[in-house]
C-alpha cells in the first residue's frame, strides 16, 4: 500500500516519503505548515489514491477528546426513564459513537483525519495517546472494550498554533511541509488551471512571491489563495502587463484574493506613497 500522489494533488518527494513512512510503521501522520498548503487535502487524497474511506474528524476549540470516543446521553436516559421508555434498560440506547469509535468498528481499513488539532486545549493530544497508540478504549457504561478491526491511516494537522506534548509526538511521524517554490508552484498551477498561458504564470508568480517577501507582511498569501487569485485574473482576463506594477501603485491587481487584512493594504499603499516620494 504506497502512496504516490494523485493526478489532482503534487506530492513532494519529502511529503510521499513522509506518508509511506507512516502506513509502513503504523503510527499517526502529523502535518504542520502554513495554512493553504493542502494539509487536509493530503488525507482526502491519500484516501482517493489508495482507495480508502475517510473519517474525517474537524477539531475545534471546545472539542474535547471524548467526543472523539463516544458520548453517554444521560439527560435522554433519565427523561425515558420518567416516561417509562422500554429503551433505558439498554444503556447503549445512549451512547453515541465518535469518530475514532467509527473508525475501529469498520469492516475495512480506512483513513482518519484529525484536522486542526492544535484548536483544542494543549490536554487534547494527550487524553488520545493510548487510543491512538493502542487503537482500543474502554466503554465504561457498558462494560465494553472497543478495539480497532482495522489499523486506520490516521493523519493529523496542525497549524503550528500550540506546541504539541512531547510524548503525543514520540507516538506519531512528523512532517512539516514547507511552502513550495516556483517550480512546486507552476506544478500546482498545472493541475489546476493546464490550460493557463506559460507567461501569465511566470509573471503572476513572480508578483506573488514578491508580495510573500514583502517585509512586514502581517499574513503572508499561502498557495490556495494563489489559486484563488489566478481564477481571477483568468475571468478578467487580464494580461502579464496588467499584473505589473509600478511605484504608483503599489498594490497587485485583485489584491483582496491575497492581502486579506487592512494592516497589510495600507503597507502597500504606504510603499506606494514613498516610491511617489511622499506627495
């Protein structure tokens, strides 16, 4: 079972060596970058690529680990026992299955996505460390063992938000995926827009890259914005000269695909007006 990419994502040498490094050792993926890099579209197309169902499971800043497990309806239960339901001598009536319960119990290997999981509280990764290492948990309503049928594919992202604890990390693979260079880039730009003229590429680029190493930028522009930006410029249909820019206006064409807070505008026009000389 190897991973090699897919016709709709480029996969980096360093990235599919990370992803079949994983499978191989049977331990969690985890992918840190900048947001937009396709860390989620990773697991999703790892799971197109090999033919496998995902779980995807999106972590947010309330979500506790437990969820992930399961949850015991208890309020349910006692409101049918006041109305005397035949169902609340049956306490699995109201238990409710989480994601990495669902992934256990599956006839078939499967690929988990735990997205984001640095949103939660620093404790998140570590009330998951035996259920991922182990890949069983105990039910303690009903007395019952859960174990996994099928060892998931288990992904995990981060946006590098919250240093995750280091003995989460000695249980996982880790890969961070830097963001890719020009030649990365127009590969990336190749599967999206294949019929995108070379030049409009070569300039949109060279602006793009020019705006990330823009000293003082607040929120460098990641590669979906890129794409973004050059759907844009193809339903205007705009030129390479249209893209070039000028001292007089320092902002790029559309600029609202890739400049996405006021701070980093008004730098722009502020280098816009010192390259008029401050009139």
């Amino acid at each position: 079972m190897k991973f090699t990419g897919t016709k709709d994502y480029v996969s980096t040498d360093d990235l599919t060596i990370a992803v079949n490094a994983s499978i191989a050792l049977e331990r969690p993926l985890i992918v840190k970058g900048e947001p937009g890099t396709g860390k989620t579209e990773l697991a999703r197309q790892v799971a197109l690529a090999l033919d496998l169902p995902i779980i995807e499971w999106s972590i947010k800043s309330t979500t506790k680990a437990q969820q992930g497990l399961y949850e015991y309806d208890a309020v349910s239960r006692l409101r049918d026992s006041q109305l005397g339901d035949a169902r609340v001598g049956d306490v699995s009536n109201y238990i409710k299955k989480g994601k990495l319960w669902q992934a256990f119990d599956a006839d078939q290997r499967l690929v988990l996505l735990i997205d984001e999981i640095d949103k939660a509280d620093i404790e998140f990764p570590n009330d998951l460390l035996q259920e991922l290492d182990q890949m069983q948990f105990h039910v303690y309503e009903t007395g019952e063992t859960v174990r996994a049928k099928h060892r998931p594919i288990v992904i995990i992202t981060s946006n590098n938000e919250k240093e995750l604890p280091d003995a989460f990390l000695r249980r996982c693979f880790f890969h961070y995926i830097k963001f890719p260079d020009t030649d990365t880039l127009k590969r990336i730009v190749d599967v999206h827009f294949p019929d995108i003229k070379s030049d409009l590429v070569s300039e949109a680029l060279h602006q793009f890259f020019e705006i990330r190493e823009t000293p003082g930028l607040k929120k460098k522009p990641s590669t979906s914005e890129m794409l973004d930006w050059l759907k844009l410029l193809l339903v205007e249909d705009l030129s390479p000269a249209d893209l070039r820019r000028d001292g007089k206006d320092a902002l790029p064409k559309l600029h609202g695909a890739l400049l996405k807070n006021e701070q980093d505008v008004h730098l722009f026009e502020r280098l816009a007006f010192l390259a008029r000389g401050g009139r």
